[in-house]
C-alpha cells in the first residue's frame, strides 16, 4: 500500500460524498427531483474518487482494479449535473426522451466494461481483446472530456436563457451555479492536459490528476453544502411567494403629480418593488423619464429618496410574509429576500422589529 496526503484527501472527499448522498437520499426532507440528481452528482463524484484511491494507494492492483472495481463514471457525472441543473431551474419541468439519451454515451461504455470484466472472469482474453480494451481507456477519457464540455456549454445556455426570461422576476439568484459550471469547465481543462500527458508519454500526468481528484473532493463539499442551502432557499422563497401573492401590502402615499401616480402604479401595484434588480435607472427607462427627473420628484413629492422608498415598501412586504402561519419555518433571510431585499445589509436597521414580529411564529 502506498497512502499520501494526496490520496488521503481523495479518501475523505469520497466518504463525505457518500454521507452526503447517504442523507439526501434517505431523508423525507429532501423529496425533490433537483435533489435526487444532486445527491447522484455527489455519489457519483465520491464513487469514482473511491475507485481511484484504491489504484493509487495499491489497495488494488491494476487488474482487480480494471477486471472488478472501475466504472466510466466520466460520462455519467455530468448528465447527473445537467439534470441537476435543468430541475433546479424549473422544478416542474418533465424528463423527455431526449433527456434520457444523453445517458447513452456511459450506457455504451458501461457495456463495453461489463463485457470485459465478463471475458476476464472467464478467462477467455485474447491478444485482440486485450489491445482493444487498452485503447478503450483514452477512447472513453476523451470521450468523456468532449461530452462534459458540450454538456457544459448547454448548461451555461440554460442558466442564461433562465435568467434572460425572468430578469424582472424575483427568483433565487443562479450565480453560483454559474460559478459550478465555471470550475466545471476550468477542471476539464485540467482533465485535458492530464490525458494528453499521458497519451504522449512526454511526462506523466499523474500530477495533473491529483489535482483533479483533489479538486473533486471540494466539489463534493460545495455542492453538498451550498446545493442543499439554495434548494431549502428556494423553497421557502417559493412557499412565501404563493401566500404573499394573495396579500396586499397597505401603503398610503400622497401621491400628487401624473408621473409619480405613474410611479406608484409601476413600482407598488405591479409589486416590481419585489424584484432586487430593481434600480432607479429601470424605472425611469420604463416611465420614459430621465433619472435625475425621476429622482427630484420622488424627494418632492415623496419625502424621501428612492433606496429609503423601496426599501419601506419592502419592509411592509416582509412584514406581510411573517404573518404567513407556515413563517416558523422560514429564516428572516429568506423572507427579507422574497421581500426583495439582495442582502442581509439592508435589512439590519429594521432587523429588531421584524425578529419581534416573528419571534411568536418560531415559538409555535
């Protein structure tokens, strides 16, 4: 045996995948068709770190390790992120038969392995087989590489076209799963040298694979950690949005001029006051008014600046949400975000009042 740091990390990123997945699967908490392909992402990840610290570390020899233990998981993991992904973005979506062909490209590989492990077990390899099979390996690497950067680039057109369609919609932010697919695309890279390395036997690549066995196990902690966090944000933005929907924030403003009636009608009864993009540049360009215009009239008319009016309208928003009966299971973040609030910042100087108002809730 031969143990490092470095396979010592894979070792730990690989039991933590498992105990991610372990609890996602098994919980009733969990139920959601995102959080199932995420908990399959993370197992996938940890199962294919597992395979090869046990090849690295000489648990296994290179035969046990090909003829019982490997798996093409390459070709598996970034199906199971895609899906991840597209049921993260819109949770009502349904698997089309297209979808499920993207899982040919591991079934063909996964046979193909099947069917070796089956002629190595009964002893009937020839010369032939042998040679094909030592191909297969960089055919499947490679293979695996072209089809994560394609699917990575639909990825990255799916999160935009979701943002494009809701950008005045108050939504769970999804720049994080930007940011995943992003290191996706940057581990690939690694993955790409790594193989090139090796095919050309100029250098090893074994370096560059530590790398990227290493950086997988801080994946599995992102997206157990983060992954699990966005979707219990996001259901309590989702739950607070169909009870605030059917309320009404209570606000009597003196309005008195045309373009500040125009204003109040955009901004309060059409509650765009709930998107965080909201800027004063926006409502201006909607209203056809310049924004130094805009801006004089709300402080005339209004007695107070843009920030300071929104973030009223907000706080009421917030304060509407707290009334929900099922608010005990919600934190003041979510609710401050579903109010349209984009931080925590805002929120502080009217945090007192609002834990007040919720405290009661929590005690339920």
């Amino acid at each position: 045996m031969s143990f490092n740091l470095y396979n010592i990390v894979m070792l730990v990123g690989a039991i933590q995948g498992i105990v991610f997945s372990s609890i996602i699967f098994l919980s009733s908490k969990y139920r959601n068709k995102s959080l199932f392909f995420l908990a399959a992402l993370i197992l996938c990840i940890a199962l294919n770190n597992l395979q090869y610290f046990l090849l690295d570390s000489a648990v296994i020899t290179v035969q046990e390790f090909f003829g019982i233990f490997y798996i093409p998981l390459s070709t598996l993991s970034i199906v199971l992120f895609f899906f991840y992904v597209k049921f993260f973005l819109v949770p009502e979506s349904k698997m089309t038969s297209a979808d499920i062909q993207l899982f040919l490209p591991f079934l063909l590989f996964l046979s193909l392995t099947i069917f070796y492990k089956t002629v190595l077990a009964l002893d009937l390899m020839t010369e032939g087989i042998t040679y094909f099979f030592s191909k297969l390996i960089f055919i499947h690497e490679i293979a695996a590489l072209l089809y994560s950067v394609t699917l990575l680039i639909l990825i990255f057109s799916k999160i935009l076209h979701f943002e494009k369609l809701n950008k005045n919609c108050f939504l769970p932010k999804v720049n994080w799963l930007k940011y995943t697919a992003a290191i996706s695309l940057f581990l690939c890279f690694i993955y790409a040298f790594s193989i090139f390395k090796d095919i050309t036997s100029s250098a090893s690549g074994s370096n560059f694979f530590y790398f990227l066995w290493i950086s997988q196990s801080f994946v599995i902690y992102w997206l157990g950690h983060v992954g699990i966090y966005k979707y219990g944000l996001a259901e309590d933005q989702q739950i607070n949005k169909q009870y605030a929907n059917s309320q009404k924030v209570s606000v009597s403003l003196p309005f008195k001029k045309e373009h500040i009636s125009a204003f109040e009608k955009f901004v309060v009864v059409e509650k765009n006051y709930l998107n965080s993009e909201l800027t004063l540049d926006m409502v201006a360009e909607n209203l056809g008014l310049s924004k130094s215009y805009l801006s004089r009239m709300i402080n005339a008319e209004l007695r107070s600046s843009y920030t300071d009016y929104i973030n009223s309208l907000r706080v009421e928003e917030a304060k509407l949400n707290i009334q929900n009966p099922k608010s005990n299971k919600f934190t003041l973040i979510a609710i401050g975000l579903e109010a349209g609030f984009n931080s925590k910042s805002p929120l502080i100087p009217h945090s007192k009042n609002l834990l007040d108002l919720h405290l009661p809730n929590l005690k339920k």
